[in-house]
C-alpha cells in the first residue's frame, strides 16, 4: 500500500549533539513533504515542511533535507534538547486536489541528558 | 487561538457496538481531516471534509463514515466495532488555501478502546 519508511525506529543522542533523523519515500510524484512531532499523549506538531523544487529548508534549529533522486528525506536538529524527544513522522503529499498526507510510521528520538 | 479540540478523550467500547467521534477545527479553517494512528503504526488517512463535503477517503471500510457541519465542526462515526479498530483517532484542520491546505494541526486524539 501507500507508505513512507523510515530508516531508524529509534535514535538515541546526547543532549547537546545533533540529531538526523531518516526518511525514505516511495512516489517519486511527490511534490511536498512535511515533518511532525509527536510527543506522548498529543496529537502530532507541524515542525516543517519542503517543497519539491527546493532541496534544503531551514528552521530554528531544524533543517529538512531532500534528495529527489534517491528519494529521501532528513531532518536535522541542531543542539538536541530533552525537550526535542519525541516520535517524528515525515508524511508526502502529491499533484492533485487530495490534500491527503502519507505518513511513515516514526522514528523515536530519545535525548540523553 | 484555540487549536483543534476532540471529545471524547477517551472511550471503550465493545465489540459490535457503534461509536462518535467530534472535532472541533482551528477558527478560520474549513477543512477537516480524520487519522488513525493504531498501537505502534504511523497515521493512516481515514476522511477529508471540506466546505461541507467529503473530499477523500482513505483505505478503510465503509463502516468508517463521517460529516462536517455547517460550523466546519466534524464527527466521525464507526460501525460493528471490531478489535482492531483499537487506536488513536486523530483529527486535523486546514486552510483550504489556493485548492491544497497543506498544513494540518492536529487535535490530541481520542483513544479509542474495543473490547
């Protein structure tokens, strides 16, 4: 069926270090793609999101990178917090008034103080 | 500004039996969008609502059905209840921006028990 992989169930860092969390895509018609956070007993949080004609997008701390060719995806952290562990889902969407996002099933990053 | 609300925040139920869920999206936004996000699973697409009418449907039986009110409010119903029907059950609202609401926010969820 319909689905975005992901690399690493679970990424454990220290506090202070970088994080880069995995994503792989299988449309390549895909045309935008969004990161979100979900942390224990809430809904998911828009972190941010990439279009297909950029390759690299930056936020406070977080850089989402994207490789059309080999069809994946990255976010990266800068300066992991504990405040930053939580499961991150990487979702596509594609041409077409669907509005429907595909979501991979989550990394779990786990922030060692 | 408030964000999506659900109710209830959490529910059992018993096999067979039917259930209601609601959403209440972000004031301004007139797109609603229905997820489950079963035990260990990422977010599956149930429903999409906009202005009033369903707009998408994901891979799910037809005993997954759901509405969107005049106020953009939403319910999302399930019918014969099984056991695996066990899960999160998220809800989320966009703008309905240039024909694509890209980002959704989401509401807590209902948890969702079958027994």
């Amino acid at each position: 069926g319909e689905s975005v992989g992901l690399h690493l169930p679970t990424l454990s860092v220290q506090e202070g270090d970088n994080s880069i969390i995995n994503c792989a895509y299988s449309n390549s018609a895909s045309d935008y793609f969004i990161w979100y956070k979900q942390e224990s007993g809430k809904g998911p949080q828009f972190i941010i999101d990439i279009r297909s004609n950029m390759d690299k997008r930056q936020g406070q701390r977080v850089t989402v990178l994207l490789n059309k060719t080999v069809k994946h995806l990255s976010l990266q952290i800068a300066a992991t917090q504990p405040g930053d562990s939580a499961v991150y889902f990487c979702a596509e969407t594609y041409g077409g008034a669907t509005n429907k996002l595909i979501f991979g099933t989550g990394t779990l990053l786990a922030v060692q103080p | 500004e408030a964000g999506v609300t659900q109710s209830p925040t959490h529910l059992i139920k018993t096999r067979g039996q039917q259930v209601t869920l609601r959403c209440s999206p972000i004031s301004g936004h007139t797109s609603v969008y229905w997820y489950q996000q079963a035990l260990g699973l990422g977010l599956q697409f149930l429903l999409w609502y906009d202005e009033g009418e369903e707009r998408n449907r994901g891979n799910f039986p037809p005993r997954f059905s759901g509405r969107q009110f005049p106020n953009y409010s939403s319910e999302l119903n399930v019918n014969a209840l099984e056991l695996e029907d066990s899960a999160l059950y998220l809800c989320a609202s966009s703008k309905r921006s240039g024909g694509r609401g890209y980002e959704q926010y989401f509401g807590p969820g209902t948890r969702l028990t079958v027994t």
